[in-house]
C-alpha cells in the first residue's frame, strides 16, 4: 500500500536555514537507509518560513501512528516550531 506523510512547520525567520539544512542532512539518511519510498523537503511560496516534509511509503499498511522516521522527524522539528502531522493515503475509486 502507498501512503504519504505530511510534516509541516512555520520556523521563525532566524532559524529557517538551521531547520532546513537539517531537514537536508535528514533527507540524505532517509534516502541511504532507505527508510521511506522518498522524502521531500518543500518551502512554502509565500510564507518562507514555512517547511514541510513528504514521506512517501510502499509497505503492507499505513501506521495510524506514523512512521518512526517520521516521528524522528517531528521530534527534530517540534524545537523550531508548531508541528503538524498528518497520514494520508489515496481515495478508494467510487
């Protein structure tokens, strides 16, 4: 099954090149050891100081929990700001 995560964070304007180079040096582990499909680290456009990660996962099942490197991630990320996690998986066919 195909699931995705969704970890966002609104940094303050100071520590948002410190919150994304880590999220940088993050991704790098997550795609060595191959713990997610794929991860992306996105900027809002509008709002830079807005950062969030997408973890994709192909497993038997989705966590309700979340994955453990994606509460790795939120652990890294609740220091910078109010963290929001969400699980989603794709809309069944009608």
């Amino acid at each position: 099954m195909r699931w995705t995560e969704v970890i966002g964070v609104r940094a303050s304007a100071g520590h948002r090149r410190t919150l994304a180079a880590q999220l940088r040096r993050l991704q790098g582990e997550v795609q060595e050891q191959g713990l997610a499909r794929s991860m992306r680290v996105l900027q809002r456009l509008a709002i830079d100081t807005d950062l969030c990660v997408y973890l994709e996962h192909d497993t038997r099942a989705a966590d309700p929990a979340g994955s453990a490197v994606a509460q790795r991630l939120v652990e890294e990320m609740r220091p910078f700001g109010l963290v929001h996690h969400s699980i989603w998986i794709e809309a069944p066919a009608p």
